[in-house]
C-alpha cells in the first residue's frame, strides 16, 4: 500500500509538470543566458531573433507590430526570442535555430559567413526613404564634465584617447566596435608607438587603453560611461535616442551635449539628468533584418519581404514612430523612412572594415 501511494504521488506531480509544459507558449523566449532553449522550428512557426538593444521591455509593443506583420502575410505563427548576448543571437540564426533575426551589419557578416542560406530581408532607409540615405551613426561619447581631458587645443582629439578605460558594446557589434575600432586603428596608423595596432589590441587593456570594457549592447555601453566606470564609450545613436534627448548642439555632432531623460526605462532609470557629449561621430550602414533561407523558405521569404516593405507598414506608428510622439519604437519617422528590400553587397563597405 505505501508503495502504491508513493506511485500515485509521483504520477500527480508528472501530470502537473506535463500540463503545465503543454499550457499555450509564450509569445516572447528567453532564458538566463538568452539561449534558444525554448525555440520552435515547427513548419507553422516563424522565430525571430533579436540582439540585446532591442530586447527590452520598452521595445516590446514594435517587436509585437513587426511579429504580427509576418503573421499575417505568412500565415504562420510569429514566437520572440530575446537575447542578452550579440554571439547567441547570432549563432541561433547560423544554426538554424530561428527564421529571421534583426542584426547590425557585422552581425550579418558574420553569420553569412557562418551559413551562406543567410540573407539581408530589408533595411531602413533613410529620410529619403530609399537606401541613398540608410544610415545611423556611431558615436565615441566621454563625460561632459570631463571633455577637456580630451581636447587639444581646444578640439577633440583621438590622441587623448591613450592609458584611458574603455567601453565598447560587443566585438560583434558594428557601430560599438567595428566601426570606432577601425577608426582609431587608421588614426594611429602614423604612430610611432600604435602603428601595428590591431582590432585585437583594442579588445583589452594593456595596448592602447589601460582597461576595456564591453557593455553587452549599447545601453550598457553609455551606461558604463554615465555610472563612471569608463572613460570613453562607443555606441551608437539609433540604441539610445529613446532614453536620451539633445541638451546642447546639433544631433549627431561632435560637441554635442545628450542628456538622458526623466523617466528613462532601464538601464537608464538610475541615472536620470546625467549628461556625456560627442567627441567623435562616424555614419554607418543601417541594419538589416536578415533571413535564413534554410528555415523560413523562398516562398515565405518573399512574403515576409514584400509586407515589411509594403506602405502599410512603412505607415505603421507603432514601428515607425514619429518623432513628435511620446511613445517609443524600434525605429522612428521624421519623413519617409521605411524599409527597403536589399541585396548581400550592399554591406560590402562594412565587410571591407571587418576584414582589416
């Protein structure tokens, strides 16, 4: 009899834990590492990917439009996959592991080199609303307080940048690596003491910079620089322009002043009215969402492309959102932004960088 009821006992809780397997799954996943453990590949679902910038919470209500989009121009069901990691977002889209992914265009890159069934789906354009214009910028930012310590002669200048802590976003990352690396390494190229540096170099301290840090994404990065635990950091200004707002100067110039903003969602809640200014700005390509051809198919490529393409969407608020508007969102509108179907070579500037 006891055995009997220790049986009985076992099989109740088997029972609760399959039920509560088998409940409806969850419209966003996610584990502690953003691992793709609890992704679907099943023909009727389409995963999408995303990197940490775009992971928060506050993102969610665009992700959702975005997701609901392809839902209805495929006819499939959408499931997020939210990552805390550049490396294991893009890894679940090279292995496989998800249909589709919005990723920076080294990110792209890397995992076209990774998985050749890889694709460039769309981007954003520019004002324009054509590619002519499809950029963003990618900033090194100090303390406004402490600007001079990067002057010379009264201008910025990268040669202040020796023996100082620096924060970077991920080494994956285009505009918080890539691009500021490259730019530092091509100024010093003259250097008699950092004329062989090279992108590993940049990667830790001990070479140029006397301790680098590296934010995760690039909230962490500014956020590295405003708590003071960096000297410098590069991010870019598409990640952050939901947090932050324009306290002095012109946007996207050198000698700016941001400001992050009262309100501002993590991880920016904790330093409220906290300012950095812009000692250097460099435009950069715009990011595709890409496609593994491998998991979603041609004919549902297609479709996916055509409907984020497609005017409807291009005049969705909740994706595009206008700048005027308090509500925030994956990208915003201050003319004729959109997307717009792109091809492999278009990244090729940004593929020249990576293979310097």
């Amino acid at each position: 009899m006891k055995n009997k009821s220790i049986f009985l006992l076992v099989l109740t809780i088997f029972l609760v834990i399959l039920a509560a397997c088998g409940e409806g799954g969850a419209e966003e996943k996610t584990d502690a590492s953003g691992s793709d453990s609890g992704s679907s590949n099943s023909d009727d679902v389409i995963n999408i990917v995303w990197y940490p910038n775009e992971s928060g919470n506050d993102l969610k209500a665009s992700r959702d439009e975005i997701g609901a989009i392809i839902e209805e121009a495929t006819g499939k069901t959408v499931e997020h996959q939210l990552t805390t990691d550049y490396a294991i977002a893009i890894e679940t889209l090279v292995n496989n592991n998800a249909a589709l992914a919005f990723m920076g265009a080294v990110g792209y890159i890397e995992a076209k080199n990774g998985n050749d069934s890889i694709e460039p789906v769309v981007v954003q354009s520019g004002a324009s609303g054509t590619l002519d214009d499809a950029i963003y910028y990618s900033w090194l930012a100090v303390d406004v307080d402490a600007q001079d310590d990067f002057k010379i002669d009264g201008e910025f200048s990268l040669d202040t940048l020796e023996d100082k802590r620096m924060s970077f976003v991920s080494n994956s990352s285009t505009s918080g690596f890539v691009v500021p690396s490259s730019t530092i390494i091509d100024y010093f190229a003259d250097s008699s003491d950092y004329s062989d540096l090279t992108p590993e170099d940049l990667m830790e301290g001990g070479s140029l910079f006397s301790q680098v840090l590296f934010g995760n994404s690039h909230q962490g990065s500014a956020v590295n620089l405003i708590n003071g635990n960096a000297d410098v950091a590069a991010f870019c200004d598409g990640c952050v322009e939901n947090y932050v707002e324009v306290a002095e100067g012109e946007e996207n110039t050198a000698g700016a002043v941001y400001r992050v903003i009262e309100g501002a969602a993590e991880p920016f809640n904790t330093v409220e009215g906290e300012e950095f200014i812009l000692m250097s700005v460099t435009p950069v390509l715009n990011a595709p969402i890409a496609a593994n051809l491998e998991v979603i198919g041609e004919e549902d490529f297609k479709k996916v492309q055509e409907a984020l393409a497609s005017d409807d969407t291009a005049n969705n608020e909740g994706i595009f959102v206008p700048e005027d508007s308090e509500e925030k969102g994956l990208f915003s509108k201050s003319d004729q932004e959109r997307f717009v179907p792109v091809e492999d070579d278009w990244f090729n500037p940004i593929r020249e960088l990576s293979n310097k």
